[in-house]
C-alpha cells in the first residue's frame, strides 16, 4: 500500500530539463535538484525516452551519484513503442537501472497507455504480470501506469488488472472537461476506486504558466503576488487522493517558485475556484491549439519539423494577426529545421500525440499563414 499522505506532494519531472546548445545542463540540473531535496521534496520522474534517453542518466549524475538511494524515490517507465518482444521487458529495464545507477527502482509504470497500439503491446506481451513478478523480485517497489486514452478504457484496465497501485493522468483546470483529455472524468473513476493519483501535465505543458494578459489580469485581481503556475497546481493539489504531482521545471526560477507553492501547501478557497472558473470559460473562446510541448512527434518526423515551436508561432498568428513577431520567430526557427509546408502527411506524429491533436491539417494551417 502507497502512503499517499506522506508522499511528497510536488515531483520533479525530468522531461523539460535545462539545455545549452540541446545538451542537457548538469550544472544547473544539480543546483535545482539540491534546492528541491533540501525543502523536503524527494520524488523524480524519468521515462526511457525523455531527452533522447539521456533523462535517465541525469538520475544517477545529478541524483543517485550525490545522495543516499534512501533518501529519494525514482519512478521511470517501459514504452510500449521500443518493444518487438516480451525479451525487450528486461533489455530495457535492465539497461534503466544501469542509465539510473539503482538496483531498484520505487515506482514503474507501463508508458502512455492508450487506446489501440500502446495498451494492446502491453498485454500482447504480457507486461502487467511481468511487473508484478518485478515487484515480487524487489527491483519495483510499486507498480502502475501513464495514462492517456479514455474513461472507458481506464474502466476496463483497472478491472483487468487489480495488481495496479496507482494511476499518472494528465489533470489540469483547463483539461478537467476537455473531450478528449477527460481530466475530470478519469479522476472521477480513480477517486471512486480509491486509487493514488499522480498528476502530469498540471500547467499544461507551461501553457498555463504563461497566460494571455487577460487571464493573467483575472488572477492577478484575486491573489496580486500569485503566478500563473501556482494557481493551476494548487488546482491540482487541492484534490482528494491526489498523490503527488509532477512539474517538469526548466528553470531555477520556476524551481522555486514552485516550491514556494507546495512547502506551505494553501488549498483552493470557493471563491479563488470560481476565478479559475471564469478563466476556464474565457480561455476556451481563445481558438488556440493545445500543445503541451511533449515533443513525442519532433523525434520521428521525417520532415525535421520543431512542431510543438511551430505551434507557439500559430497560436500567436491565431491571437495577434497584426504582430509581426511570431513570422520572425518562424523564420528564425526553421532556419535549421523544417517548414510547416514541408509536412509530407506521414501520420507519425498523430500517431504519438498524447492530445490527439489533427497535426496534418495544423501543419497546412501554419504554412499558409507562416511560410508565405
């Protein structure tokens, strides 16, 4: 059983780390990883995939290498996308614990389980009991899984497989009735089922954190000295059953001012609930696309397109069709990639997109207003 109430509430996401020149910057990835430890907080997530693979290896230099394996928790994950066979279970679990530099690892999860391809592989392969046989061997200390797809198919693993411990979904206000999204309702089966919670995406990928001057105005009115980022994951942490959540931080600034929020945690109050409300409402006017800036459709893109970049340049167009900026972002950004317009309509990235976004039709959109 997972002590919910005695896990660390904010968990350091090793998916957006600080970058020079696209390496990842282990300077400051250990004067962050040393500001969070020291107030208390103790819980990293990695993935086998996040930076190329090299998040994983920034566990065991800026983490395990300087303190005590006791004193931290370390959760990572199995992709369906990298198997071909049951063999590449272990292949790949093995080559996690020497990338990490643990024998054990305190929480595992089966990787973006979704309708079709991904859920399908895991049973294919039969990796659910291949985690609880783990477990048994003490190299997992609990076992769940990321989760994407529908309330209908979460229903149907949680029966399927009652071994699970807890459950990572993307939860954030803005995402809480999103369609496709779903935050409310796949924290309303878990709720009911009693099963821990562990937030991803609670600022939407920095979406939330950098607000249009009139949301940020909205909250600015309610709470003067509050961020952005605050109020979304004390949205997050205001929720029952709610174990931890992940912020993947990129800055020592947003390090601390997410630490700020969490070491002296204040619940939402009803009224700060409604100003969350009426941003919801205005924000879901704005005709902006929801990009969380995961870069799952960057590594595959055959056109070398920085698609999550692309889309901050559109979203800008969408807002500001007079701002000449986001054209000059554009042409500065593709000036060593590829174009919106060189988009050959493969599919990959559709394929991968966590918010199952039309990207083919985005591409065509950014071209017509970007490439001319």
């Amino acid at each position: 059983m997972i002590d919910v109430k005695n896990m660390p509430k904010l968990g350091f996401g090793l998916m957006r780390l600080p970058e020079n020149d696209g390496v990842i910057d282990m300077a400051q990835v250990c004067e962050m990883v040393d500001a969070y430890m020291k107030k208390g907080f103790n819980y990293f997530d990695t993935a086998y995939v996040y930076h190329g693979g090299k998040s994983e290896t920034v566990v065991k230099e800026a983490i395990t290498r300087r303190y005590p394996r006791e004193s931290f928790y370390v959760a990572t994950k199995l992709p369906a996308w990298e198997m071909s066979g049951p063999e590449d279970r272990d292949r790949i679990f093995e080559e996690q614990l020497s990338r990490c530099g643990v024998d054990y690892f305190d929480f595992y999860l089966l990787h973006s389980i979704e309708d079709g391809n991904n859920y399908d592989t895991y049973e294919k392969y039969d990796c659910f009991n291949w985690g609880v046989q783990k477990r048994a061997e003490g190299k997992i200390k609990h076992f769940g899984f990321s989760f994407h797809g529908t309330p209908e198919l979460l229903e149907k693993v949680l029966d399927a497989h009652p071994e699970v411990e807890f459950v990572q979904i993307q939860l954030n206000y803005l995402d809480w009735n999103n369609q496709l999204v779903q935050s409310g309702k796949l924290y309303e089966i878990l709720s009911r089922r009693q099963m821990p919670v562990i937030v991803m995406e609670p600022v939407k990928g920095g979406t939330l954190a950098n607000l249009e001057p009139e949301l940020l105005d909205m909250f600015k009115a309610a709470r003067p000295n509050a961020s952005a980022a605050s109020w979304a994951l004390r949205f997050a942490g205001s929720l029952d059953g709610v174990m931890t959540i992940l912020s993947g931080m990129s800055t020592k600034e947003q390090m601390e001012d997410n630490l700020n929020t969490f070491a002296d945690f204040e619940p939402l109050s009803e009224e700060e609930k409604k100003v969350i409300g009426e941003v919801v409402k205005k924000r879901l006017d704005m005709p902006l696309i929801s990009c969380t800036s995961c870069r799952y459709c960057c590594d595959g893109c055959p056109a070398k397109i920085k698609i999550p970049d692309v889309f901050r340049a559109l979203n800008t167009v969408r807002l500001y069709p007079e701002d000449g900026r986001p054209k000059m972002f554009y042409q500065g950004l593709t000036a060593d990639s590829g174009k919106a317009g060189d988009c050959i309509a493969c599919g990959q990235c559709e394929g991968v997109c966590p918010q199952h976004l039309p990207i083919i039709e985005l591409m065509k959109e950014a071209s017509e207003k970007l490439d001319a």
